[in-house]
C-alpha cells in the first residue's frame, strides 16, 4: 500500500501508525499547494484534494486521517492500537478521534490559511486572537484528561496518541507553547521517544 503524505501533515499520524504495525508500506510526497505528486495529478488519486490518501493493494483509495488510522490498526487485530470491537476503550478511542479530527485539528487549519482566507490585517489579528481562545480550549480538555495518564486510553498507547502528537506538533508553527500544559508536553515526549514515531519523522525528513 501506498501513502501520500506531507511532510509533517495530519498524513503523519497514520503513517505513523503504520510504522507501529510494522507494514510494508511505500510513501509518496504531496505537493498540496500545486496538488501534485510523482504520480501526477493528485486530484485523480483524490478528489478532495487533501491528504492523507492511502493507495491499497486492491486499487481502492480510502480517505480521511482517522478512518485510515482505524483501518491500519485492524489490519492486525492482536494490535492494541485499536481496542477490540465491542470493547467501550473502543468508543473511548475513537471519541478521541472524533474530537481531535473535528475539534482540534480542524481548529489549527485556519492558521494555515488565513492569509489566503482575509487580507485585511486587523482582521485577521482579531480573528487570530478568537480563534487561539478557542483552540486553547480545545487541547486544554485534552490536558485534563491526560492527567494522571500515560496515553489518552490510560495505559495504553492507542490510534488517537498518534494523531494527537501529530497536531500539537504544529503548536511551532502558530506561536503556540504546548509547554503551558505540562500534561500534553509529556505526552509529546513520550510518544516522540517511540521507534515507530522516529522511523516515520524521519522518513518524511523531519529528523
Ligand atoms: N477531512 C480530512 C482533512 C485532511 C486535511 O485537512 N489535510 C490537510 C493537511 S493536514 C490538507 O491536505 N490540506 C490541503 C487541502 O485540504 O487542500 C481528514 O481528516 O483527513
């Protein structure tokens, strides 16, 4: 299977996941701005034009972070990656999923994009403030939770770890300081120390 990838994009969170499992995998980078790649035009391999994308070996491409995320994990269902199905720690994971694909990754994206979104500057200022009022928000719950807890599941070091740890990494980019929530930057320590997490940082040349 193939998959396309920024470098240090929402991709990097099943990406890392298949390092975890330890699957063959090749990976192809994505030129988002010109939404091309190797292969071409990277709207026909997706239309939405996003990544990540994961080429199967059937052919089919499946989309979006945390379903890809979910499928890898099931591609070996000894992994605890994944709580098994009819398990609540599975709910549990995968409302983690659901709030850091909806409410916190969604909540970095207009950073990102803002300067294409407004160009007037008191604008943006004001829109910037409100909008880290808000993102704030949103990781500081997760802060909470992770207190007293290695991983967002407790013990176990799950599916929506990865994609947290891919998100905050962002923090460096819009001036926000992960290290005002103690919580979450020992977290991010911890799960950057992972060998599966070192393979894939440095196969997209982030180490
Ligand atoms: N709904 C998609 C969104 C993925 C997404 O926002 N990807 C970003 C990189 S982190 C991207 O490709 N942005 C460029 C674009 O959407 O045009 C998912 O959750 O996987």
């Amino acid at each position: 299977m193939k998959l396309f990838y920024k470098a240090g994009a929402c991709s990097l969170a099943a990406h890392i996941v298949m390092a975890e499992l330890n699957m063959a995998y090749e990976l192809e980078a994505v030129d988002l701005q010109n939404k091309t790649c190797i292969s071409g035009d990277f709207y026909k391999i997706n239309a939405k034009g996003s990544v990540p994308a994961l080429l199967m070996d059937s052919g089919e491409v499946l989309t979006e972070c945390a379903v890809i995320s979910q499928y890898l994990a099931d591609q070996n269902i000894e992994s605890t990656l994944l709580p098994k199905l009819g398990t609540i720690d599975r709910y549990r994971c995968l409302e983690w999923m659901n709030y850091i694909a909806t409410d916190i990754h969604k909540n970095f994206g207009p950073f990102f994009s803002l300067d294409r979104m407004m160009k007037n500057t008191e604008g943006k200022n004001e829109f910037k403030t409100s909008a880290m009022e808000l993102l704030k928000n949103k990781i500081a719950y997760a802060s909470e939770k992770l207190a007293g807890n290695d991983y967002l599941l407790g013990k176990d070091y799950t599916i929506a770890d990865a994609y947290l740890f891919t998100c905050l990494g962002w923090g460096k980019y819009i001036g926000l300081d992960i290290g005002q929530w103690p919580n979450l930057a020992a977290h991010l320590e911890r799960v950057s120390q992972r060998p599966a997490v070192l393979r894939a940082l440095k196969e997209e040349g982030l180490l």
